[in-house]
C-alpha cells in the first residue's frame, strides 16, 4: 500500500478498495496504428491465472511443495485474515494441494467438505 501520495490508497489496479480510482475508458489512450496492424493495451481481465501455477506446483518435488507452502505462509502470517483467504482462494484455484499446505502452515482450517467438493468440481490433472 502506498503511504505517499495517495495516502493509504491502493497503487495498483485493479484493487478491492472501492473508494480507489477507476478506469475512465473516455479517457483511454488510442491504439497505435501500424500500417496492417494496431498496438493497443493488452486486456488482462479475462485471462488464466491459474492454470501456468497449478502446472508448476505439480512438477516439484515434495519438499519444494513444503518449503513454497512455508515461504507463503511466513510472508502472509502478518497480513490481515480476510487478505490471508482472499490469497487462499488463488491458491486453491491453481491447485487444491497448494491451497491446503499453504492453509495449514498458516493454521487455517479449512472445511473438508469444501475440499471434497471442489476436488469433484475442478479435478487436477494428474503428472506422472
């Protein structure tokens, strides 16, 4: 968070600070035209962010996964426990492993139930 500035205000967009600014598309740079072709922003909204992680943790190794696990968690021990799930959410979406080592090197128990159900829902390719 910067603490210049913008006061407590988050620097980065998007955010979940609604008092933070927003795009103003009226505003918005146009597209930069190259003959055949147009450079324009890159819209990074709808795109995959979970399937390149969930990839990766599947190809290390056990102590790897251990030693990721405890490095998240020592970094996210001190933030608030709504940023701590919020981040848990986006561990669980790349892979349910990686989510429930990094819920359990931070002591945060999680519902098997929710587990089991999303093991159904979002099964996980299995690597050799």
């Amino acid at each position: 968070m910067s603490t210049g500035y913008g006061g407590s205000s988050p620097n980065y967009y998007p955010n979940s600070d609604s008092s933070a600014p927003k795009e103003a598309p009226q505003y918005r740079e146009p597209g930069l035209s190259l003959g055949d072709v147009v450079a324009d922003r890159y819209e990074s909204r709808d795109q995959d962010d979970y399937t390149q992680a969930g990839n990766l943790w599947r190809i290390f190794s056990e102590d790897e996964k251990n030693r990721t696990a405890q490095a998240i968690a020592g970094a996210l021990s001190g933030a608030q426990q709504d940023i701590q799930m919020r981040q848990l959410c986006h561990f669980f979406r790349a892979d349910v492993d990686y989510g429930r080592r990094v819920a359990v090197a931070l002591n945060i128990e999680i519902d098997p139930a929710i587990l089991q159900q999303n093991q159904q829902n979002n099964p996980q390719p299995v690597t050799a």
